[in-house]
C-alpha cells in the first residue's frame, strides 16, 4: 500500500490541525494504520494507532486526550486531528500501516508514507 501524508503546516502553540494520510494500491480496510512523529535530532516517536474498523485507537501519553485519530475506509483515509497543540508537538508526522491492530509503540509497521512536517510556534 502507497501512503501519503499531508496537512501540516505552521500554528502557534493551543492552535489545532488536522493532517491526513491517503492510502492507495491495497485494500486500506486490511491495515491497522499509525502515526509516527520525528522532531530534529529526535528519533521516531510513537503517536498513535487505529485499528482497521476504527473502532479501537491507542496513543502514546504525551499526546492522549489532545490527539485523535479517525479514518475513513470508504475514502482510503486515516486522519490525526491535534488541538491545544504545543511546541514540544513539532516534528515531522508519518502515518503507517501494518496488517494487524497493536497497541505497542514497539510494533513492526510494513509501510511508511513520506511526512509533513507541523511546526508549532510559541
């Protein structure tokens, strides 16, 4: 599956966006999809993961009750809104996939889109 991610931008601090991920070449309903973040000089972080219904979505704690995630399977999409965002959010955001549901930021994700970054301004 070809993975996509786009929507960011730059906000200042509290501000909040919705970056997207448009998946093609595969049934996108058959993966579990996550979204990773990586700050300058950082490595890859663990945001978050839905599950392929939807239904179930897990985040990491530095971004739970302020981060959502969401798809839509009818439009190949997976979506990671962000409010009451921080400067600490900036990084550059990817969306992945793997074929089964895993709440470990550890998990094995077979494919990558390229990011967008998102710069939070204080």
């Amino acid at each position: 599956v070809q993975l996509q991610a786009f929507g960011g931008g730059l906000v200042q601090a509290g501000d909040s966006l919705r970056v997207s991920c448009a998946a093609s070449g595969r049934t996108f309903s058959d993966f579990a999809m996550g979204w990773f973040r990586q700050a300058p000089g950082k490595e890859r972080e663990f945001v978050g993961v839905i599950n392929r219904s939807g239904l179930t979505t897990y985040y990491a704690d530095s971004v739970k009750g302020r981060f959502t995630i969401s798809r839509d399977n009818a439009k190949n999409m997976v979506h990671l809104q962000m409010n009451s965002l921080k400067p600490e959010d900036t990084a550059v955001y990817f969306c992945a996939a793997r074929p089964y549901y895993s709440p470990s930021p550890y998990a094995r994700y077979d494919f990558w889109g390229q990011g967008t970054q998102v710069t939070v301004s204080s």
